[in-house]
C-alpha cells in the first residue's frame, strides 16, 4: 500500500499560508508560477500588502497584520 503525500497549508498567526508541497501554483489563465526549489515550504500573502503577490515579502510586519486564526476542534 502506497501512501499518498497531501500538501499541508499552515495559516501562520499574524502571517501567511505557509504551504508545504509538492504542490503546483497557477494564476487564473493556468499559467504556472514558479516557485523557489531550495526551500521546504512557500509563503502565500494573506494580507493583501506583498509587493509580489501571490507570495508574502514580509509586509505584514510593516502593516501589523493581525489574524490569529485558529481551526476550530
Ligand atoms: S502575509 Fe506576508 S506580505 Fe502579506
């Protein structure tokens, strides 16, 4: 039995979704962006201040993002 690798998405508080893959991001024409290889996981904005979006660039710092959100058990 093979087990199957799931892609994880961690809702960071205060920050992005960070997203462990493998997993492939596309814009809404399907086009593929490309994503660091050296790196375990990408940071998705959800803040909505990155200057290279879909990815965060650490401005949540500079406009003290708040959002503890917390699955709910
Ligand atoms: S979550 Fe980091 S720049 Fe938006």
């Amino acid at each position: 039995m093979t087990q199957e690798k799931i892609v994880k998405i961690v809702v960071r508080k205060n920050g992005p979704y960070r997203v462990y893959g493998p997993f492939q991001l596309v814009d809404y024409e399907d086009n593929v962006f490309q994503l660091p290889v050296d790196r375990e996981f990408v940071s998705l904005c959800r803040c909505g201040a990155s200057e290279n979006k879909p990815f965060c660039d650490g401005s949540h710092h500079k406009i003290n993002f708040q959002a503890d959100t917390k699955a709910t058990k």
